[in-house]
C-alpha cells in the first residue's frame, strides 16, 4: 500500500513537470516571436523611412546645387559645393559615428528584446 501511493505521488510529479516544462517551452515561443515581429517591423519602418529619405535628399540635393549653379553662373560649381558639403557631412559622421549609431540603436533593441 505505501508503495501504491509513492508511486502515485511520483506519476503526478512526473506529469506535473511534463505539463511545466510544456508551458515554458510555449511562453518562450511566443516570447521569441513577439521579439522577432518587433524587431522585424522596427526593422522594416527603419528601411522604408531611410528610402523615403533617401529620395528626398537626391532631389533636395539637384535642386540645391542646380540653385546654387545658378549663383555661381556655373553648373559644374553648384554640383562641386553639394559635394563639398556631403564630405565635410561624411566626415563629421565618421569622427562621431559611435555616439550617433551605436547608442541610438542599442537603446531601441534593448526596448524591444527587455521590455516585456
């Protein structure tokens, strides 16, 4: 009789921590896929607004250095000064671009992956 009822007692422990495991295993799926489709449409808006962008700074750049052309009496000069202000732009990234990229985009996937 005691025997009978130890081997209840660890059936039940057994199913019990089947039916555990069971749930954690499916808390950290749907944990994994919130963090992914997070991730993944963060991602996306991240690449649709720098393609927008993108578009923008290419027309917005024709029109200055046409503009400028027009100043100077000189096509050739309007194209030279927006590339002249796109590297002074290039380096000024480059000598800062730890602070700018790296922070910014550490603070928002550590939103996405830790906030519950």
């Amino acid at each position: 009789m005691p025997f009978q009822h130890l081997k209840e007692n660890a059936e039940d422990i057994q199913e019990k921590l089947k039916n555990l495991v069971d749930s954690n295993v499916a808390y950290y799926k749907l944990w994994l896929f919130k963090v992914l489709m997070k991730s993944t449409t963060l991602l996306l808006k991240v690449v649709l607004m720098l393609l927008l962008f993108t578009l923008f700074l290419l027309f917005a750049s024709v029109a200055l250095a046409l503009y400028l052309g027009e100043l100077l009496n000189s096509n050739v000069l309007g194209f030279l000064s927006v590339g002249g202000i796109y590297i002074v732009l290039l380096l000024i990234v480059f000598f800062m671009k730890d602070k700018i990229v790296e922070g910014r985009v550490l603070e928002k996937f550590s939103k996405v992956f830790f906030n519950e």
